[in-house]
C-alpha cells in the first residue's frame, strides 16, 4: 500500500482511471486495517488498565503516569493504528486530486 501511494499517478487518462479504480479498493482496505487495529488497540488498552488495577498502580501513580504506562504497553499498535490511518488518508487526498487533475483535462479540451 505505502509503495503504491508513493509512485507517480501520471497524466495518461486510462492510467488515472486505473489508479481512481485502485484507489477505492486501497481506500476500503486501508479502513478495514484501520478498524481491526484499533480493535487490537482497544484490547491492549483494556488488559492494561486490568493489570494496572491488579498492582495497585492506580493508587501509586496520578492517573497520567497511568495512562502512559498502559499507552507504552500499546506502542506497536499504536503505530500500525497511525499508519493505517495515513495510508487511508494519503489514498482519499491521491483520489481527490486525481478527480482535480481529470476535470483540469476535460476543461482544457473544451477551449
């Protein structure tokens, strides 16, 4: 996914319609990867914050120290859920300005 987003769209017409058509699909993975993730970040989270509350950290440490604590324990995660979120992005922004780059043509042929 990284490496398509970061090769050339092109001008060729029947290129930014292939590359519209990846895109979608692109899109609607990188999102699916995205919910998984956050799902796995959430149960990593959960399992935390139980195991913060077996050892008491909740009465040692502000509840910040806590929070951080169990947010190092999702740090692996916490990157994918990043990354999926800025494939997402990066494919939406690629699409949009794919769209802008066709009518830019189709105005060009109608002068």
């Amino acid at each position: 996914m990284q490496t398509y987003l970061e090769t050339p769209a092109g001008l060729e017409p029947q290129g930014l319609l292939d590359r519209i058509e990846f895109l979608n699909i692109l899109i609607a993975k990188s999102g699916q990867l995205l919910a998984q993730a956050k799902f796995i970040q959430d149960d990593i989270v959960n399992k935390g914050l139980l195991q913060a509350m077996e050892q008491d950290l909740d009465r040692k440490l502000s509840p910040s120290l806590v929070n951080k604590f169990v947010g190092s324990g999702a740090k692996n995660i916490n990157y994918l859920v990043n990354w999926a979120d800025r494939i997402n992005a990066s494919a939406t922004h690629q699409l949009d300005g794919i769209r802008t780059i066709i009518s830019y043509k189709k105005a060009e042929l109608n002068l």
